[in-house]
C-alpha cells in the first residue's frame, strides 16, 4: 500500500469516527430532550369535560356534589395559583368613592 493511500485511509477514517460521534452525542441530547418532556408532560394537569357553575354566585360543583369557590376548585385540581384584584366595573360598583372616570 502507498503511502498516499494510507493517509487517504486514516483521513477517511477519522472523519468517519468524528461522524460517528457527533451522531451519538446528538443521540444522547435527544434522549435527555425527550426525557425532559416526558417528565413535563407528567406533571402537566388539565381540566376538562363540563364543569358545572353556578349562574349566580359563580361556584363551581364537585364531582361529590359540593359547591367550591372558583378558586379552590381550580387549584385543587391544578397547580395555578390565584391572584386577586378589582376590575374597574366591580370598582365602580362597589368604591365608586374611589373609582377613576
């Protein structure tokens, strides 16, 4: 074998292995990317389906029939968190001495 071949050889080679290892670490960063989903996907909760409300007062229904503030229901069965305020309508209604026009 010439010498010219073997260094097209070895070159070939080389660039074959450093192929190869961009492969299988791309491989392992997908792995751990698909493990992160699958953990966030895990934790994820939704609600669905009907949920009964209240007209009125606007609490919500269990499945046990009992009636729950909006807030509680929801947090009981997600991992949102409630902040509350006053819009400006419930403002006006109720502290028109402090409402903005």
């Amino acid at each position: 074998m010439k010498k010219l071949e073997l260094v097209a050889r070895v070159t070939s080679a080389l660039t074959l292995k450093r192929e190869m290892d961009a492969r299988k670490a791309r491989e392992r960063e997908l792995a751990e990317k698909n493990r992160d989903l699958e953990q966030a996907l895990s934790e994820v909760k939704v609600l669905r389906g009907f949920i009964p409300i209240c007209a009125s007062c606007k609490k919500i229904r269990d499945d046990k029939g009992y009636w729950q503030q909006i807030e509680t229901y929801i947090q009981e069965r997600s991992e949102a968190l409630f902040s509350h305020g006053i819009c400006k309508d419930c403002m006006k209604k109720l502290y028109p001495d402090y409402a903005d026009e």
